[in-house]
C-alpha cells in the first residue's frame, strides 16, 4: 500500500512569536524552524503502519520554498521512503494545497492519505477535508487511534462530547490529533541514509494548479493584552474580592 | 445577501454555540437562515425558529444525516448553501471537520474560526495559537465560516416562529460508516457553555486528587477542566482539555489551579472575563494573566476554599 504524509515547515513550537510592528506579518527573523506538530504525528503513524504491514511505501510531500526539503529529509530520516516537493516560493492557502495533494494522490495513486489536522501557524484546520472533497474519499479527522482492516481503516475520532468511532473505505485521508501517538526521533545512522534517499522536485504549474486565493491578509496585529492583577494572601481574600469586587460568585 | 447557519445538535436540543454564530451572520448582514438536518430533529428544528433574526429554517429529515457524517452532509450543505453569500457554522469539532470539505465542494477558500466580523467581507481570526490576530479579506463569492463561539454573545430566543420549511434532500454515501461513540456523561455543565470552570493542572499530581476540584466545582455548580499537561499525564480524560488544541472557553470565571500556564493553555482560556490562578510557584506565568493570584499549596487551599463557599 502507498501511503502519503503532508509535511509542513513551521515555526518551532517552543518559539513565541510576535507580530510586526508595522502589521505587515509575524517577525520570525532568526526563528528556529521545524516540522508542524502534527505533521510529526502523521509521519509517525505511517511508519508504525509499514512497521505492521508488509509492503508499505511511504511518500512526504511539502509545499513551499526549497528550504522544506530540510523537513522532508526529516520525515525520511524518520522512515518515509521518498519525497516531493512542490516547490513555489508563494504562499499557499488550503484550498489550493488540497489541490496540488489531490493531483499527487492521482498520480501516486495512493492507498492512505495522513496529515496533521492543522499547522501550528495558520491555524486553519482545512487541508485534510479539502482534499477528501476534491477527491470523494471518506475522511477521518482529529483521529486518535487507526487500525486497518481488509480495505478499509476504523479510525478512532476525538469529538467535544468524546470519541466517536469510524470505518472509512479505502482510499481515505486521515488527519491527527495529539494523542495519536508519541513520535520517535531519528537515530544518526538513519539521518545519513536519509541523505540518499531521492526527493522530487515539481512546481504547481507543472501539476496544473492555480494557487491563487480568494482570501487575502490585510495585517496581523497583537492579541489584547491582559495585565496581571493583584496578589491576594489568603482563600478568605479571595472568596471576598470574588464575591464582592468582581461579583463572580 | 443572505446566510445560512448550520445549527449544532444531538436531534433533540439545539447547541448555544449555534446561537453565537447566528450572531456573527446577523453581523454580516442579510437575511439569516438555519439548516437542520439530522434524523427526527423536529425539537431542534422548532427551537431554531424561534431564535430571533433567523428568517426561516431549513429542517433536511433523513436518517442518514443522524451522526451528521461528513461524506452525507457536505453535499447536502453545499447544495442548499450555493444560492447564500455566507455558509456559517460554530467551529466546534462537527463544524471543523465538515465545513472544509464544503468550501471546497464550493470551490472557495474557508475563514476558520472568527472571532470578529468587520465588514461583510473582513474578518479577523487567531492565528499562532492567539499570539497575533490577522485581519483577512475574502472575495469569494461565497463566504464559508467557522465562527469561535465564545467571540459572539448568543442570540436571543423569542416567542414567535420564523417558518419552518421541510426539504428532501438525500445524499447516501457509502465512503464511511458510523461505528460508536463514547460521550462523556457528567452532572456538571459542559465546559463550553459553564459560567464557570475550574481546571486543574500537573500540580494536581494524580487523577484522585481531581475530586478536590470537585468538590468546589459541585458548590459553584461549575465545570472541571484540565491543562494539557494533566491530561497528558493520564489525570483526566482527554475532553477535559483547555487549550489551543482542546476546548477554547471564556466563562465569567476561571480558576487556574497547579497550572503552570503554558502558551497552548492560555489560548484556551485568557477571554474568560475573571481568572483566578492558585499556584505555589510564585514565578507561575498564569499569574501574568490572572486578575487574583494566590501563592498557595494547592492541597491546603481547595479544601478551605471549598468549606468556604
């Protein structure tokens, strides 16, 4: 079975970031870039998937300028067989992203498709259900447990209420959550084979997609502040100034 | 213009996030309509006639639209949702799964999780899980929405009906199948909708000690949250979770307690309008943001805050 994992280079979690002065973008001058969270996961679940099954071919894919292959390399340090890029120096929204997935997913013809359920940066919690519209796949969100069975994939969902539980035909796009799995790191040996291992360039042109958006960024801008408050000595204070200052209780 | 609302429910109630995006919609401006489907929501359907604004309903009756999976309800949304200049729904976990896969249906981008609606085509949203929040413009023809409920206050519920129109529409699929669902079930309110909650974090130490949270949350008739960190640690389950990547909740009154404050928490929490932290780490960065922080072994403080109330 093939499958495919969506790899996005973002700012590194532990990174606190701030706006621009002039509300133009985030400064992340300098700032330390990695692989979105829950890319990490996804890649996970796919070599655990290879590591269980036989003849299982993993694909990452970024979309992004060259410097993603850092993070592909990553994702086949960890395990994915090859890599593609789809290089563009543009940014790319969802929408067009699921396109250029879908054109891969035709041509590689794959089996699974597993991508974070968003990136750490935009926050848009999109591409993963773009992609399984624009294909007609059945899609497994926010999954926190996947196991396959004959052609099909029962994935386990977290919901709001808790945990809702699907079996999705084959082929189908699955998006992690947190608790999917803890993802390993990768051992030198494998860093340097990884360094063999062949990564694809093509650009969205040559996949035939427009990445133009009907959605623009005016600014960004800092989220209100919150000042810190008072120190109060005891539970007592505290029940009063609840009860009777911010008339809370 | 005109919107249309996809109303949040378990076929019998209809879900107060769904009134905050009747509010964003309302700030968009047009007529406002509210899509039910489900399987015997007729509860649900009647309860969203009478929210005020709303023009008319839309109530879809097909026992394939009952656990509101993706693959039926999509098409169906996309459907009735194209002759609309907005596709509107609260960016809970139904919303966020379906509402993607119908913009791109719709061939049009989608605006996740707004938290303020400044023209009827200018929206801002958190981005960095709320470390900035962007201010985008949509030209598409179709604006399809996410809305963070706790942006919006809820719509008022009237007495008079707005009619209630009966649509058959079926899309079967045979892509996906629902298996089962494990929902919580707790006296308490739910954290999303509780004016207050109370959450507890690493320091808690184990899951037992939650019934000290408890405890207070039973006398405040609140709700028990949790941090990533207590979660992840095996305290509670994962549906207590407060956070960027949990729930986003911003009740009268939060009481932070063993909770260190790390930037994925504070995302979830820091629009409630009162915080309280109760920490015995002074340097605690939940103190930065907290209006009453108390210095205090957690484990002598909630039982005196408990008998104190």
């Amino acid at each position: 079975m093939k499958i495919l994992v969506g790899i996005k280079r973002v700012v590194d979690a532990n990174v606190k970031v701030r706006a621009k002065s002039d509300g133009s973008g985030m400064d992340l001058t300098n700032a330390k870039m990695a692989m979105n969270p829950f890319c990490e996961i996804a890649v996970e679940q796919a070599i655990r998937i290879k590591e269980s099954e036989s003849d299982v071919e993993i694909i990452s894919v970024s979309v992004g300028p060259k410097i993603c292959q850092e993070q592909i390399r990553t994702a086949l340090a960890l395990g994915a067989d090859r890599g593609i890029l789809v290089e563009t120096d543009n940014e790319v929204s969802p929408l067009p992203v699921a396109k250029i997935l879908r054109e891969i997913v035709l041509k590689e013809q794959i089996d699974l498709v597993i991508l974070g359920k968003l990136s750490i940066d935009t926050d848009n919690n999109q591409v993963g259900q773009m992609l399984a519209a624009l294909l007609d796949y059945p899609q497994g969100t926010f999954a926190c447990k996947t196991e396959l069975q004959d052609g099909k994939i029962e994935v386990s969902r977290e919901i709001d209420g808790g945990e809702q539980t699907l079996l999705l035909n084959l082929p189908a796009i699955v998006t992690t959550d947190l608790r999917l799995n803890e993802p390993r790191y990768a051992s030198l040996p494998n860093i340097m084979k990884a360094k063999k291992k062949p990564i694809e360039i093509v650009t969205p042109e040559e996949l035939n997609v427009d990445i133009s958006s009907g959605l623009q960024m005016i600014n960004v801008s800092p989220p209100e502040e919150r000042l810190a408050g008072v120190k109060v000595e005891s539970v007592a204070e505290l029940v009063d100034k609840l009860r009777n200052e911010a008339k809370v209780i | 213009m005109s919107n249309l609302v996809i109303a949040e429910h378990d076929q019998n109630s209809l879900k107060s996030s769904t009134l905050s995006a009747v509010t964003a919609a309302l700030a968009i401006g047009g007529d406002v309509d509210i899509l039910v489907c489900g399987k015997g929501a007729d509860d649900v359907a009647k309860s969203a006639a009478l929210v005020c604004g709303v023009s008319k309903v839309i109530h879809v009756d097909n026992e394939i639209y009952e656990h509101q999976l993706a693959e039926s309800v999509a098409p169906l949304v996309s459907e009735i949702g194209k002759t609309y200049s907005g596709v509107l729904t609260p960016a809970t976990t139904t919303g966020k799964n379906l509402l993607p896969r119908v913009a791109a249906l719709l061939d049009v981008s989608q605006i996740s999780d707004i938290v303020n609606v400044k023209s009827n085509n200018v929206f801002q949203r958190p981005i960095y899980a709320g470390n900035a929040i962007a201010t985008v413009e949509s030209s598409d023809s179709i604006k399809v929405i996410t809305v963070r409920a706790t942006a919006f206050s809820e719509a008022e519920v009237g007495e008079i009906p707005a009619p209630i129109e009966n649509v058959s529409l079926v899309f079967a699929q045979e892509l996906s199948q629902f298996i089962g669902e494990r929902l919580s079930q707790s006296e308490r309110p739910e954290l999303t909708s509780a004016g207050i909650i109370i959450s507890g974090g690493r320091g808690m130490q184990n899951g037992e000690n939650f019934q000290l949270l408890e405890k207070v949350a039973d006398k405040l008739n609140a709700a028990v949250g949790a941090s990533r960190a207590a979660v992840d640690a095996g305290f509670v389950p994962n549906d207590y979770q407060v956070g960027q990547t949990g729930k986003i909740v911003a009740p009268d009154l939060y009481i932070a307690v063993g909770i260190s404050g790390a930037i994925q928490h504070l995302a979830g929490m820091k629009d409630s309008k009162v915080i309280v932290a109760i920490n015995k780490d002074e340097e605690a960065p939940i103190f930065q943001i907290a209006d009453y922080g108390l210095v205090a072994d957690l484990f002598a403080a909630l039982p005196e805050l408990e008998a104190s109330l």
